[in-house]
C-alpha cells in the first residue's frame, strides 16, 4: 500500500473513482469547477396513473424529460431509428425537435428484447456537433406486425443558439492548455522529490489526444475542444485519464474530470483500450474437447470450484472459456479470460497491455495454491457468475450486450506496492494484488460485479462518471455487484451483512470492518450529501453513492430481488441518459416499474423508498450552513479566491455557467455590491487577485495568456503583459505580480514574476530543472518553495527572494530531511509554510514559519502528535493562518474532504475549526484578522462565503 503522503498526493490531483456513486444537465456542467448540484423540481415525479400517459417537463428546455404511458402508432415496415425520429417529427408540439433527421438526432444504439421491446437512443447534434449528454430514448413495442411508442425519455435542449461552431483555437493549442490544466491540478499538492513519487525523473508523462468538438449545453450552448489526457501523475506516477473540455475560443479549460471507474478509495485508473489481446492467446481451431476443459480450483474463502477452461495444442491448461461464447458470435477470440499481471504496473494495464502479458496457466486442471493466492481462481470463477446472472435474469448478452470479450488482468501493483483497489478501463476488468489487510480485489464477487456492471453501465445508459450521474453510475454498479454476489454464493438478504460490499476482501479484519459500502447505510440527502468538487472524488461519485444504492437496495429488500432487478435494469438501460441525477433517477426506477406492471402497493414501495432517503424535490434546500454567503452559485472551474484589505477579488460565471468568466471585485464583509472588473471580450478572465488596492488577472485568449491590472476603485484596466504558456495561478502585492507556469514534458512548475513598475519579467530561479512553486509576494519579496538535483538526489527548501536587490534568503529547512513543501504565505514579520518531514509516514504536515531573515523558526502545528494537521495548503493575515486539510483515506467520508483549520501567527491555542459545514471547503484566502473567504459546497452549489472567527470545534 503507498504511504499516506502518497496517497494524499494523489487523491488532491485526482480523486479516485470506484466501486462507488445538481442537477442531472445543466447543474453538472454549470458547476463542474466545484459542485454538482441537485436536479430541478420540474423532474420531481413522473408518472402518476400506468394507464394514462403522462408528460415531465423537461428543465430549461421544451422537450419533456419523462413521457410514459403512450400508445401511440409508428410505423412498423422501417428500421427502428427511423420509425422513433418519424414519431418524434409527426409531434413536435409536444418534443419541440425542429430537425428529426439523422443529422440533428443521430443513432446511438437500439436494443431489442424477447418481448419485442425496442429501445432506439438518439444523440443530439447541433449543426452537425455533438452535445454532451443530449440524448433521447423512444421506447416502442414491436409484436404481430404492429409497432406502437410506449413513451420517451432524455435530455434534448431545445435553447442552444451559437452562431458558430468553427473553433477559434486550433486543436494543438487546445490539447496544450488541457495538460496543461491538468499538470497543474495533480502538482496541486505539496511539491516532492522524484523519489518519493516513485519516478526516475522529475515527474509524470501526460500527452493530450483530441476527441473532436463537442458542445457543453449551458444556456445558449459553450462550443469546447474534448481533449483526453493520459499518462503517469507528476504527483505519484499513478496512472492518470481526464476528459478536459476547452473552449473553443479562449483556450481556457472549462470542465476536467477523472474517468476512472475503480471499486475502492485508495487506487488509481484510466480508461479505454482498444480490445486487442496477446498474440499467444488468440483463439485457435482445435477440437471442441480441448475448447472447454473442466478445471477445479479453491477460492479465497477455501470453497473448491468448478471452472472451466481451455486445453492448448502444447497440452497446458488455460483461464480461458469458451463456453459462453454461441456459435454466431461475431467475435472469434476467447469469451472469458484471465491474466496473470502479476508484479506488472497499473499504468501499464490501464488502458494498455502490458507487454508479454499471457493468461494463467497450468499444467493440471487440478489449480494449485498459486492460483488461489493470487486472484486468479476467483476472477475467473465470477466472472462466468456475472456473465451467467445478466444472461439468466435479462436475456443480456455479456457486458457490450453483443458477446463481447471479457477479460479480467489479476494482480497488478502500483510504483512496485500492492495496489488495493481494481477498475474497469472500457474493455477489461484490472484487479490489484492486495497488501496489508487485503486480499486481490478479485476476492469479492461483488467486486467483479461492480466492475463489469460499470461496462453494463458504459453500453447502454452512459452515466458520466462525475457528480450525480456519477454517484448513480457507482450506484448501480453496487446494487448489481451485490445482487450478483448473494445469488452466486446463496446468501439471503435477510443476512444482517447482506448490505456489505467488498466484505471478503480482508485477511484479518471481520466483514464489516473490512467492507467499504453498506447498502444498508440509511444515507440520507438531508444528512449525507456531500457537496465535493470534481477534483475531489470526481464530485462525490463514492461519496453520494449509497444514498441512491440504499433506496435501491430498501426496494430490492421490500419487493424481492427477482423484480426490483428487472426494474432497476429496466430503467438503466431504456430510461436513464447521460447526465441524469438523483431525481430524474427516481423518475426512470418509478417509470420502469409501472411499465413492468407492479400493483399500486408495490409502486408506492417504490417511491417511498425514494422519500426514505430524500431523494424528494428540493432536497437541497434542506441543507445548513454556519457561515456568510458572500455569492451564491458563483458557478466557475477552479479559478481559486483572493482577499486582502478588506476586498475580495474572483472570477465568476452566470447562474447556468454558459458566460465566459469575468472577474469581481467586492468587500469582504458581503456589505455592497461587487463590480465587474474584467471586459465583456468573450475570453474566460481568471485567477483574479487583489492586494486591496489593485485587482489582476489572467486573460484566455485563442493565442495568448495576457495579464490585467486595474484599480479596486476607480481606474482604467491596463494589459500588462502575457505568454504564450499556461499558467495556474497569480498572487499581485504592490508593483510585484506572480504567477505559476505548469511545464506538462517534465511535471514541474516554475515561478515568474513581473515587476509593474519596470515592465521587466523574470523567473525566480533560471533553470527549467530546478522546480520552484507555491508563490507569495509582500512589499517586493517573493517566497516560494523550491525543488532543485544535487548529486545525491532531489533537495527541497524554502527561499525568499527580493526583487529590488536579486538576493534570495534561505528559510530554517533541512534540505536532506525534507520530503514535502507546500504553499508559502509572506506576512508582515516572517514566512509561513508548509513542511513534510515524512518521519511517521502517517500523512501529516507540520505548518512552520521564520522571520524574514530566516531567524527564529517556529512551529505552529507539529507534524505528528496532539495538534498535527494533515495541511495541504494555507493563507495568512497578519494575525493568524489558515490551514486547508486534506486527510488520507481508504473510504470516502466527509471528514476526508478539505477543511479548513486555523491557528494564531504564534502557534499559541492550537488549531480550531473555522467551519463545521459539510461537504468541500476549497481556496481559503485570508483577509485582515481571523476572517477567511473560501468557495464552500455544503450546499450543492459553489458559494462564496466567509466567517470572521473560527468556529471552534465541530
């Protein structure tokens, strides 16, 4: 397992998903740059009568999302795609779709099933590009001749309007500002040695594919450049995969998020490979007794199993079988197989072979110790258990629905540690070889489940895997993983533990100590939502989960697993699109089973387990806070706060994020009314800061970064200067300006600064190997932490440089013991940082300062022991520091997101809470005194907030 230090490096600048879990549309995209927030009540309930039909308007749009209850004519001598866009045209009245045609409404898949069932998918375009989650579902019956429509479902926004959708930034620019956003959001964390993250050289490799144009449907619509990144984290060498939408005009990264579709809270993945196997095991023409060889092997709970496998023509016995694949079967390789990754890396099975890789092997069919230790027997063994249940319970040919191939990779490891956790990356399942307390992922058949179901998942329905439709993608996952381990091993659920998901995965620990769900939480949305940031947990895709999963499962417990599946799978894959939430969930579950015919007490169970956990209309507004909110949904992507002198300075988009970010400026105290600083250029205008007296900012531009300086008061705006580059961040005091450029070929970042009195600019150190980060300016003086190579290794340290005389002064840092520096904070007597001395391992960091000169060190949190924080960045007063918190963790709680904590500029009383607001608390900026602003998503959505005291202990 990686140390705690690593583990926190790594979730700050890339939150794991997993076996896991607004607004379903506009509110994931308007609030992607912090929170997800809950679905409209215009989705609330969506169906009241099976008899009737009934319509569910659609939120900021004119088509209705929910249509049941319909039987309606369509033409039943045409291909299915074409009889549901013939319906959708001869009704426009009711679907508001000006263009049925396939440019306007392309086919994304029909299914049919026994019962003559068709469901058609449609992607929208507009103008010939696609819109990220606009997609529609006709559902119709064909039976004797006859074809009828049944209802619809989806999201199709009727209110884009773009004059354009040529992009203004060409796809070189845009794939260099996604890295580079994303290089700067995984160098988040405190800056390390290239040995401690586990790298030979000064950081990850991340390089940015081009996935084409999409629109974000916000408002009138936001044309964006899809780039994908991939590669290893500079923060930890961990495998790394984020969609990075930017915009096609200013360049400026608009929306990231993980796609990382993992069981645990502890691992890394990425996702989509090609399908492609080792050549050695490609399928071959033998003789159908060798095809299909029974094995015997002994799972991890010591039960002995029936598997079954493939004779090769050199007589050795592999994990491949043959016997789930029909004679029909388009595909000619191997149904199921299992790979032996052993001591192979995580990022090289991530989305990849690794090379040379070949299944496991034997040369009896009596499997050996060896493939029980190792995960192989019971990959393989529930595999075949989950590929049974979907096709025994649904008529669901394997995971694409197409007999596709299942392949699962057994025991991979992470910088040569066990990796505790295993992912779905788009064709394979990857499970790693566990260490500590935990067995190979594959231990649990609930985790085999839930990753398979997660390509389920992926081939009908599509969730994205970000806030709350994320948070349903895990849930799902859960409730399938779960439903599927209970049949294969014939545990009841009336089995106290029946709930536990990952229960099997320990060695010593006892089922519910070990597991990392329960379905049977009770979570509620009133008590548990938790408003997080896509940075973190990709939104609160673990997070949220079990709030949908436990309704689910309270259903599944109420009605019996045998229809509460078929509901559950009814609405997954003919009701839910892309982007929905919580409630427009509700909406499918309740639909999906009034189509199925359950009586009126049964549809009541239904929803009253809904009501159990709060997935009721206005759910969000049931949620408290203990701070003053300065801005409601301020709605921007990680553009951070400023304050100083009683002024506040950040960048803020509209209600439904579709405007380019403009930066405000406004008094701290929320007294007033904030003023718009930045021009209406169409350009994003971000990372605003202020020293009280002038704001600046940085310009996106289609091909620079300009920089702005204006006054708070009255002034004019000046253009003072720019690059070409990235950059991540920019701290003004006075007439020094500095900012971060993120360098995505070698993983480091670099401090300049620009003096506004001279016009010159410079960096801080003039070596791109040496890496300098976390800067902060007071009265001509820049501190900053540095990273430089001696002989011996990486060093790191803390200088002051002051810009009118060059001379840089070295901060009281041992640079031999030091593994870890986070942000720097200039105050009117001395620095402020933070130091990792790494002595426990445990995670934690000390908060330190020095006077100017270096003198007088002291230490105002200790790195372990009474009063030890887990600090991950801080900003100062004159009079106290504010610590923002980021503790490991194995399982995603509330108390392992960010929080703030404060301490006097002397250490003296120890650190308080500054707020007891649940759910992230992101880019504390210190004003005058005790008071903080930070960005808070205790509600669901990004506010601006403040408190003026700590609030003690929560």
């Amino acid at each position: 397992m990686r140390s705690a230090a690593r583990r926190r490096s790594a979730r700050a600048g890339q939150r794991h998903g997993g076996i896991s879990v607004g607004q379903g549309t506009a509110a994931l995209l308007a609030a992607a740059g912090l929170l997800v927030t809950a679905v409209p009540a215009a989705h609330a309930e969506s169906t009241t009568a099976a008899a009737a039909s009934d319509v569910t308007p659609g939120a900021e749009t004119d088509t209705p999302s929910l249509v049941t209850g319909l039987d309606e004519e369509a033409d039943a001598g045409v291909a299915a795609t074409d009889a549901a866009r013939d319906h959708l045209k001869s009704r426009k009245s009711r679907y508001h779709i000006a263009d049925t045609s396939a440019k306007d409404l392309a086919s994304a898949g029909t299914t049919t099933d026994k019962r003559g069932r068709e469901t058609v998918r449609l992607q929208q375009k507009y103008k010939g590009v696609p819109v990220l989650g606009g997609q529609y579902i006709v559902r119709m019956t064909k039976k004797d001749g006859r074809r009828t429509v049944t209802g619809t479902s989806g999201n199709y926004f009727t209110e884009l309007k773009l004059d354009s959708v040529t992009p203004r930034i060409s796809e070189k620019a845009a794939i260099a500002r996604a890295v580079g956003a994303v290089t700067a959001q995984l160098g988040s964390g405190l800056l390390r040695a290239p040995a401690e993250q586990g790298q030979d050289g000064a950081g990850g490799t991340l390089t940015g594919k081009a996935e084409g144009v999409t629109i974000l449907p916000q408002g009138a619509g936001v044309l964006t450049r899809h780039i994908t990144v991939t590669g290893t984290s500079p923060a930890d060498g961990t495998p790394v995969r984020q969609e990075v939408y930017v915009d096609a005009r200013s360049g400026y990264a608009v929306m990231q998020y993980s796609d990382i579709q993992t069981f645990g809270a502890t691992g890394t993945a990425d996702g989509a490979t090609d399908g492609a196997v080792a050549a050695d095991d490609t399928a071959a023409t033998t003789a159908a007794d060798q095809l299909v060889v029974k094995g015997t092997g002994v799972r991890y709970n010591g039960e002995k199993t029936e598997i079954n496998l493939y004779r090769d023509t050199t007589g050795v016995y592999q994990m491949i079988d043959y016997s789930k694949r029909p004679a029909d079967s388009p595909y000619k390789g191997e149904m199921i197989a299992t790979y032996d990754a052993r001591g192979r890396d995580v990022s090289t099975a991530s989305g990849a072979w690794p090379s040379g890789i070949k299944t496991f092997r034997s040369d009896t069919t009596d499997l050996g110790a060896d493939f029980t230790d190792s995960g192989a027997v019971d990959a393989h063994w529930a595999a075949g258990k989950v590929y049974d249940y979907y096709k025994n319970h649904f008529g669901r040919s394997g995971i694409d629905g197409k007999d596709g191939f299942i392949y699962s990779l057994v025991g991979v490891t992470s910088n040569g540690q066990p990796y505790d956790n295993a992912f779905w990356d788009g064709s394979k399942m990857v499970y790693g070889q566990g260490g500590g307390d935990y067995r190979t992922f594959s231990a649990d058949a609930d985790v085999v489940g839930h990753e398979m179901t997660h390509g389920v998942t992926e081939h009908t329905a599509g969730l994205v895997y970000a806030g709350q439709s994320g948070a349903m993608n895990e849930a799902i996952s859960d409730y399938f993983g779960n439903a599927i381990d209970l049949e294969a091993n014939g545990q009841s659920m009336d089995d106290p533990d029946s709930g536990l998901l990952g229960e099997d995965l320990c060695t010593t620990k006892s089922p519910r100590e070990c597991a990392l769900r329960d379905l049977n939480d009770g979570a509620t949305t009133s008590k548990d939502f938790i408003g997080v940031t896509f940075r973190g947990d990709n939104g609160g895709v673990h997070l949220n989960s079990t709030i949908f999963s436990g309704a689910l499962w309270d259903i599944r417990q109420d009605l019996g697993g045998e229809l509460a599946d078929q509901i559950v799978y009814r609405a997954l894959t003919a009701y839910m699109t892309p982007l929905d939430g919580f409630t427009e969930g509700r909406a499918a579950v309740v639909a999906a089973a009034q189509e199925l015919g359950v009586t009126k007490g049964q549809l009541k169970t239904v929803k009253t387990s809904f009501d159990a956990h709060g997935i009721v209309p206005g759910w969000e507004k049931a949620i408290g806070i203990d701070t003053d909110t300065i801005l409601s949904k301020v709605d921007v992507a990680g553009t951070g706060v400023s304050a100083g002198n009683g002024k506040y300075a950040l960048s803020r988009s509209n209600e439904d994020g579709s405007e380019p970010y403009s930066v405000w400026v406004g008094n701290t105290s929320g007294k007033g009314t904030p003023e718009q600083k930045s021009p209406n250029n169409g350009d994003y205008n971000v990372y605003a800061t202020t020293d009280g007296k002038n704001v600046a900012w940085a310009e996106f531009a289609s091909t620079a970064v300009y920089f702005h300086v204006r006054p708070v008061g009255s002034g004019v705006d000046k253009v003072v200067g720019g690059t070409a580059a990235n950059v991540s961040g920019l701290v003004l005091n006075g007439d020094i300006l500095a900012y971060t450029v993120p360098d995505p070929y070698f993983g480091l970042q670099h401090v300049w600064y620009l003096d506004l009195k001279t016009g010159e600019v410079r960096q801080v150190n003039s070596s791109y190997a040496i890496a300098t980060a976390f800067p902060s300016v007071r009265d001509g003086k820049i501190a900053y932490a540095k990273m430089w190579p001696e002989s011996d290794g990486y060093k790191l340290g803390v200088e002051v440089l002051d810009t009118a005389t060059g001379k840089t002064t070295p901060m009281p840092v041992d640079k031999s013991a030091t593994a870890g520096l986070g942000q720097t904070a200039l105050t009117d007597d001395g620095v402020t940082w933070i130091e990792d001395d790494d002595a426990t391992d445990s995670g934690q960091a000390a908060v330190k300062r020095a006077a100017l000169d270096g003198s007088g060190p002291v230490t105002l949190t200790p790195e372990s022991g009474a009063g030890s924080l887990y600090a991950y960045s801080l900003t100062a007063s004159d009079d106290a520091v504010t610590v923002t918190t980021l503790p490991p963790a194995t399982s995603w709680a509330n108390d392992t997101l960010p929080k703030l904590y404060q301490v006097a500029s002397d250490g003296k009383g120890g650190a308080q809470r500054v707020s007891c607001n649940r759910g992230d608390q992101v880019y504390a900026a210190a004003d005058s005194g005790q008071r903080v602003l930070w960005l808070d998503g205790t509600t669901g959505y990004t506010n601006l907030v403040k408190r003026d005291r700590p609030a003690g202990s929560c």
